[in-house]
C-alpha cells in the first residue's frame, strides 16, 4: 500500500467521523422537540461537546489529509479541489459559528424554560443543518464525479 493509499483512507475515514452525525441531526432534533422542554438541553450540550471533541479534529484530519492529497497527486490546479477545499472552510466555519450559536440558543432557552425561544433557535438550527447537509453531499460530489 502506497503512504497516498493510506492517506486517501484516512482523508474518507474523517469525513464519515467528522459530518455522519450531522445526517441524523433532523432526526434527533424532531425527536427531543417532542421531550419536555426542560430536559431537551441535554441533548444539545452533547452536540456541543461532539462537535468540539470530535467534529472540530476531524475536520483538521480532513484538511490536513486533503492538502497532502492534492500536493501529492499535483492536482491544485483543478477546480473541483479549490472548490471543495473553499467549501471544507465554509462547512468549517458554519459548524464553529453559526450552527454552534443556534445549539448554545437551544440550551439556553431549554434551561431557561422560554418555549418561544427555543421554537426559534430551533428553527435556525434545522435551516443551517440542511444548508451545510447540502454543502456537505456537493462536496462529496466534486470530490467523487471530479466535473472541471
């Protein structure tokens, strides 16, 4: 096995660990909306926890292995490798600003006990899970069709 081989395996390992969990998040959230309010935030203080703890580094190991990958094989010059490296940012810093922020909102207002608020950041937190799902599968897709 070839250290690209190797490296190319660890790239698709991180992928799975770092974005499969955020597939089932429509799911998990439509299931603790339904839990009294007051016990829903410890759901979100383990999306919180996973995302930092696992989520974060595995987008690092994506990265890291992406760039060793396209160096390796010289294929910077593509357009699906700079796209899909500018959308690994995008994904990256949607999940450390904009989803986090809307997780915090639904731990707060879940221990807050303020329903109206959690019905809105929950609301916020579904649309930027389907945007970044979205930015996620289009990624998959540049990194596996190759189109230009």
């Amino acid at each position: 096995m070839a250290l690209y081989d190797a490296v190319l395996w660890l790239h698709i390992t991180a992928v799975v660990v770092a974005f499969g969990a955020l597939f089932a998040y429509p799911v998990f959230l439509a299931v603790n909306a339904r839990f009294p309010l007051a016990q829903r935030g410890a759901f979100h203080h383990a999306q919180i926890a996973f995302s930092k703890r696992v989520t974060g580094p595995a987008i690092g190991v994506v990265l890291l292995a992406g760039i060793y990958l396209a160096t390796d094989a010289e294929l910077w010059d593509q357009g699906w490798v700079g796209t899909s490296f500018l959308l690994l940012l995008v994904i990256a810093g949607l999940g450390a600003t904009v989803l986090r922020k809307g997780e915090e909102g639904l731990v707060a207002s879940a221990e807050g006990g303020d329903e109206a608020a959690y019905d809105r950041a929950l609301a916020t937190v579904r649309t930027w899970t389907f945007v970044t799902i979205a930015l996620i599968v289009i990624t998959i897709f540049l990194m596996t069709a190759k189109p230009f």
